[in-house]
C-alpha cells in the first residue's frame, strides 16, 4: 500500500506484489492506494479494497504499509481501517533485512563494498553515510535502528536525517564532515512511492554528496511484507483462539 497510485509507483508496487505471491503464494494479494492519481491508469484505494471484500463476504483485509517507518500516512491508513475490521500492520522497519537493501544499493552505487570480507579498496566508497528517510523526526529517529544495523556492515559512521524537515540532510552531513569523515554519502531508507523524487534530487544537490537509489522493489522488501502479514495473521488467529477458548465460560455463567 503506497500513498498515490501514479507512474512512478505503479511498476515497484507490481514488483513487490510479484515477490510477495512468490513468497505466499496461498494468499490473495493486491495493491491499493490511499488516493488515486487522477491521471486515469491506476488501481484500487484501500477504501474500494476493503469495501469489496466485505461485500463478497471475505474477511476483512490485511493492510500491510510500504512504509520503513512512521508517516503521516498512517494516520489515514488507520481511519479507513476502523470499523471494517480491517488491520492494519506494523511498518516494515527497523530491520536487518532493510540493512541489507540499503547496503546493496550503495554497493550498486559504488559507495560501498558489497562484501566486507573483500579486501580490495573503492576509492569512491563512503567513509560516512547519511541515512535519509521520510516522515519527520519520527521517522528519523526510528530510521536510527536500521541505522547501527547498516554501520556494522559497512563498518563506517551512519547518522540518520529526514528528507522532509528542512537542513535535517545538510545537519547530518556536517556533523560527520566534523567527525571525520570526507566522502559523505546519501543513502535513502524509502522504497520510494512515499518519498517524492524532488526531495531526494534536492538533498543531494545541496550537500553536494553522492546518493544510493531508494531500495525500490529489492527482494527482502517483498520478503518483509510477507512476513509481516503472517506476522499479523498469527496474531489475528491467537486472539480468535483465545475468544473461542472462553465462550463455553460465558455460556456457563449465562445459565
């Protein structure tokens, strides 16, 4: 579930989606959109989802968010959701699994070996990197976690900044411009339907600093996705059983 059904998210979200019935290939998947682009291709908004399922009479839906971390986004999401009895699932991150994405696409990038058992040198590798995200300091803050996880693999400094507060980048990349560091990179924690482009142009136009491509359609996001809906599933079906187990209580106590 991206925000915008556009041009731009529409071939990641089919990737994603892809994987994702690869990985669980037992269940029925779809995208759908908080809000349609009004530029005619799109797909379902989550609203039209959740409104046909129940209309079918399938249970309600699980929405898991294209998200890293926390967004405003999640506010809407969790208003449609009342009610039907649809849930709505944690983010995606912190997680190893993003720590993986953001190291492979700064490796694709030149920033940084792809293996650190691998001895020989890059000499445009990043010796600091800016971990940019979306979501404000909530997300900056959360994007930490992954943060530490992704400095254990490149075995460099990495601070975290939100693409949408204004000097959050420029912050983060002089402070490990002051620590040390010489060749700062950017390296984005969006799979990116929720960043707009622009901010990420900008942000490294204006350090000056090279930038990973967001981690898009990376294997381990659709990965994550999957498991978080089981994750939820096994949840949903604990608390069903746990109900169950206390229904012959009530009807006892009603005679």
């Amino acid at each position: 579930m991206p925000a915008t059904a556009g041009p731009e998210s529409r071939p990641v979200v089919d990737e994603l989606l892809s994987i994702v019935r690869s990985e669980q290939s037992g269940v029925e998947t779809a995208a759908a959109y908080l809000a349609d682009d009004s530029a005619g291709e799109s797909g379902p908004t989550v609203a039209e989802l959740i409104a046909q399922a129940l209309e079918a009479g399938l249970p309600a839906p699980v929405v898991v968010p294209l998200l890293t971390g926390p967004h405003d986004f999640l506010t809407d999401l969790h208003a449609l959701a009342a009610g039907s009895g649809a849930t709505v699932t944690d983010v995606l991150g912190p997680h190893p699994l993003l720590a993986e994405a953001v190291h492979v696409r700064l490796s694709e990038a030149g920033l940084a070996r792809a293996d650190r058992a691998r001895l020989f040198a890059i000499a445009t590798a990043a010796d600091g990197v800016v971990l940019t995200t979306v979501g404000g300091e909530d997300a900056a803050a959360a994007a930490g976690i992954t943060g530490v996880l992704l400095a254990a693999r490149l075995a460099v400094p990495v601070v975290s900044a939100a693409l949408d507060v204004p000097g959050s980048v420029a912050a983060a990349v002089e402070h490990l411009r002051a620590t040390g560091s010489q060749r700062p990179a950017l390296a984005p924690l969006v799979i990116g339907p929720e960043a707009d482009p622009e901010l990420l142009a900008t942000a490294a136009e204006e350090t000056g600093c090279p930038s990973a491509a967001p981690l898009g359609a990376y294997p381990t996001v659709g990965q994550l996705v999957a498991s978080t809906y089981l994750s939820a599933l096994e949840v949903a079906l604990a608390q069903l059983e746990q109900a169950q187990e206390h229904e012959p209580e009530h009807e006892q106590a009603a005679e």
